[in-house]
C-alpha cells in the first residue's frame, strides 16, 4: 500500500510539489502502516479487524494529504 500511495499521489496532485521525496513517503507510510498494524493487534487482540484497516487507510492518506500541502489550494 505504501509504494502505491506515493505513485498515485503523484498522479492525482501533479501540480504540487511534494515536501518529500517518493522513497521518503514510501519509508513514512511503511512505518505508519506498520505502527497502525501492530497497534490494532495489541490494542484489538487479533489481526484483521475492520478498524484497524480503515485506521490503516485514514492515517496514509492524512501523510499523504499532509506532504502535498493539499489543504492549501
């Protein structure tokens, strides 16, 4: 998901300049997903909840919100 996310960024906000550079938001996103990953089996008791996948998707997509600067149009 990590890899994705900086490829398909790239895509849909071509005409901002990322804070980051591609491997930078590959290894952020890698980390985040992880810690995401690892709390929902300490915090959930197994693996696969439904909420840690949508916490999983919520917290790459605000990194990749927060290295466009997208809130500035």
């Amino acid at each position: 998901m990590a890899a994705w996310m900086g490829v398909l960024s790239r895509l849909l906000w071509r005409h901002k300049p990322s804070l980051v550079k591609p491997w930078q938001q590959f290894v952020l996103n890698s980390l985040a997903g992880i810690a995401v990953l690892i709390g929902g089996l300490v915090l959930g008791g197994q693996d696969g909840k439904m909420l840690t996948y949508t916490l999983l998707v919520v917290v790459c997509a605000s990194l990749q919100w927060v290295f466009f600067r997208a809130w500035r149009r």
